[in-house]
C-alpha cells in the first residue's frame, strides 16, 4: 500500500475516532440542562464637533456590531458551567472583505459551584460584575466590547442580605501572550482588584456598604517613544497605585406612592507612586450623588426626575496629596449624557429628566444636563475616564456646558428592539475661555437588538 495512501487512512480513522468520542459525549448531556442563548445587536452612530470646532472636520460615521452567543450546562444542581463567546466588530474594519482578523473572543466564561458550606457560591473564570447604579462596578453594556472580570468570586445570600467577595486580576504588564508566563520581573506586575460588596433589603429600601481596593504594581515611570509618560497621575485606573474606596448606597423605591429616591456616596485612600515630576502622593478623594423622581399614576406612567452628582478633583497638581476621584471600573454612559463627553471625575452634574411609557414595550425619555468642574485647576475627565480637555494653568471657569438627550425604544417583533437618540452639547464659558472653538456637537445612533 501506498504510503500516502497509508497515511489517508490513519488521518481518517484519527478523525472517526474523535467523531465518534463527540457524538458519544454530546448524546450523554442532559438537555434538560442545556441552556443556550444569545444576542445580535448592531448600531449605527454619527457623532461630529466632539472638538466643538465645525470647521475641523472630525465627523465620525460607522456601525458597530456585537454578536453574542452562549452556552450553559447544569453538570449538577450544584455545578454550572458557562461560556459566552463575543464577536465585535465595526463594519468594514477589517483590511479586506477576505480577510480573517482578530475580533471573536470569549466574554464569559466560568465555573459556578453552589451550595458550598453556608449556602456559598463560588464562581472562577471570567465573568461579568454589576452592583448598584454601576457607577463604581459595572456591566458596561453600551460599550460593542462590554466589561468582564478574569478571577473568582463568592456570594453569600441569606435571606434579605446578600454578601459578594471577589478578587480579579484586571491588568497584566510585560510581555507575557497567552497562557505561558515567563517569570521576569516586568511580568510579574500587574492589577488586580478586590472588592466587597453587601446588600441589605427591608421593605422597600436597599442599603449597600461596600469596599473596594484597586492595587497596581506596574512601573509609574514607563514612557512611550516620545519620551510620554505612558500612565500619567490622572488616567484612569493609573499604574503604581494603591486606593481603597468605601461607599454605601441607599435606594428607596415606593411602588404605590410612585417615588423613588436613591443616594450614593464614596470616599478613596491610598497612595500614588512618584512619576516624572509628581511626587509620591496620598489619595484623598470622594465623590456623590443623588437622584429623586415621582412617577405619576397615569396610563402612560410619566416619571419626573431631578439629580444631582459630584466627585471631587485635584486643586493643586504639585502638592502631595492627590483629589480627583477614581471611577474604576464603571458604566457611566447612562448616567452623565449619552454623548459620554463626562464622567464621574472633577465633576458636577445637575441632571433633570423626564420619562414615559406609550405602550407597555416603549418608552421615550428627555434629560438635561448642566455640567461643571468641581475644581478649576484640575482637567475634564470623559465617561472612560481619561482626560477629554486639559485644563490650562491660571483657569477661573468651570461651566462647562449643557447637554440635551432624546431616546426612544419600542419593541417592533417579540424579541426584536429598536433604539434611537439624539443629543446635543452646548459648550459654555469653560470651553470659550480655553478654546478658539466653541460650537455645538451633536450625536445621533440607531440601535437593533435581537436577543434568544
């Protein structure tokens, strides 16, 4: 026999075999306890003025796409396992309509081990955490990539409280790719994040106290090729940093009285390493907010809201001591205008909205916003945290504008949503003092979510 021929046949009994193992193993599962799922959603944003200079030319037009599908599978009642894979993507973002790049990746993907002593659950492997408003840790769901955590995490329920632990690793440095590690020392860096997190319900009222620690050993003083501090003090989430956050959250939700009043309020220590010029710093920042509304008993359910939040910044840059509020890990979009031109860093936002339902699957709603600094000396910070305008030395203003947002949704098939919004940034006297631009942006997006 030929050897070619030979080898046909081994690769072809090789392929049957494991055919077969698969089909075996597949037949043995349980379907009952098969669980799959998933999510298409695909929209188109235009976004232009983000500068507040018309004459710039920064349109920016595109379509992004998230496709989602998952799997679950109840081993025992005590045992699940879960895998969601991800493929994002903006349309047309690939270098040809033949090539294959990098864009699907796993998005979950974790064992759930229930019923430990005390009613414990362990979950290890990737997953997504929200707790709250998701003004501290949250699902960012807006984002075309989303937000999820690689560690482990305990939850303990007991009646009407409910404890969360966990402990992730949410950065690593050097050059380790893939799953080899090489044990230098520049791999050996890396951030992680703690947190605990308790939930206390009593009628209608939450209370939430929780405590978080963020600690980042990757080196403060890395530049790129220009010679730029790669993680200066003020991004987000910085390098060579230790900061413990403690916060509580009460909600209050009156269902027959139609009110809902909701209140959070955090406050960060810890230190920041020396970098560049800036010494080694304290932290000592805090931030808040509060949100009131009154949804008024009739058919279309209208609700009236007024808001208020703060967090604190930086009011001298050379001291050593270090204000401006940290976000972490947040999802701020829905939260500080849709156009995520601010989030909750040297801030302040007064926010009054209005809200209704049409049908029982629409809604439409209109929220203003009157945002400023909270410290003039400090930058404007952006909804991911990072600097969206660099505040020039010797600035007086803080107002930095107004925003208006327009969304409607409604549910055209069973599992088929369209969203839509329109927004538009007035920038004021901040903007006209540090600037030579000054006019308005404006922000439009169509959203389609199909979920099973």
């Amino acid at each position: 026999m030929p050897q070619v021929l030979r080898c046909g046949l081994v690769i072809l009994s090789a392929l049957g075999a494991v055919f077969m193992a698969t089909a075996q193993a597949l037949a043995a599962l349980d379907p009952q306890r098969v669980t799959i799922g998933g999510e298409v959603r695909e929209r188109y944003e235009f976004r232009v003025n983000a500068d507040f200079d018309d004459q710039a030319g920064d349109t920016l037009s595109f379509v992004g796409s998230r496709i989602r599908l998952s799997v679950g599978y109840e081993a025992t009642p005590d045992l699940l396992f879960f895998l969601q894979m991800q493929d994002s993507r903006l349309f047309g973002g690939e270098t040809t309509t033949v090539s294959n790049e990098k864009n699907l990746d796993l998005h979950q993907g974790y064992l759930a081990v229930k019923n430990l002593p005390g009613s414990l659950t362990l979950t290890l492997g990737r997953q997504e955490m929200g707790f709250g408003d998701f003004r501290v840790v949250g699902i960012s769901g807006w984002s075309t990539v989303g937000r999820s955590f690689d560690g482990l995490r305990l939850a303990y329920p007991a009646g009407a409280w409910r404890l969360d632990l966990w402990g992730s690793v949410t950065k690593q440095y050097g050059t380790n790719v893939g799953a080899d590690p090489d044990p230098t020392k520049e791999n050996q860096d890396s951030q992680q994040f703690y947190g605990v997190y308790a939930t206390v319900k009593a009628a209608s009222f939450s209370v939430e106290p929780y405590v978080l620690y963020l600690r980042d050993t990757g080196n403060p003083n890395e530049v790129d090729a220009s010679g730029a501090l790669i993680s200066p003090i003020a991004a987000p989430a910085a390098r060579g940093q230790e900061r413990v956050t403690a916060g509580l959250r009460v909600d209050r939700r009156a269902v027959e009285d139609g009110i809902d009043v909701t209140g959070e309020v955090a406050y960060q220590g810890g230190s920041m390493a020396a970098r560049g010029t800036t010494p080694k710093s304290d932290i000592r920042a805090y931030a808040l907010a509060v949100k009131a509304g009154y949804r008024i008993p009739v058919r279309m359910k209208p609700r009236i809201g007024i808001e208020y939040d703060r967090a604190s910044g930086d009011d001298d840059p050379a001291d050593a001591r270090f204000r401006t509020f940290e976000t972490l890990f947040p999802a701020n979009h829905r939260h500080y205008g849709y156009m995520d031109y601010v989030g909750w860093r040297n801030m302040q936002d007064l926010r009054v909205s209005l809200s209704a339902r049409p049908t029982e699957v629409s809604s439409v709603s209109i929220d203003y916003h009157r945002v400023q600094l909270a410290e003039k000396s400090d930058h404007w910070y952006a909804a991911s945290g990072k600097v969206f305008m660099t505040t020039p030395a010797g600035n007086s203003e803080t107002d930095l504008g107004q925003e208006l947002d327009v969304v409607a949704s409604t549910v055209v098939k069973e599992r088929l949503r369209l969203e839509a919004g329109y927004s538009r940034f007035f920038p004021g006297d901040y903007v006209k003092a540090n600037s030579t631009a000054h006019d308005p942006s404006d922000f439009f997006y169509l959203q389609a979510t199909m979920d099973f």
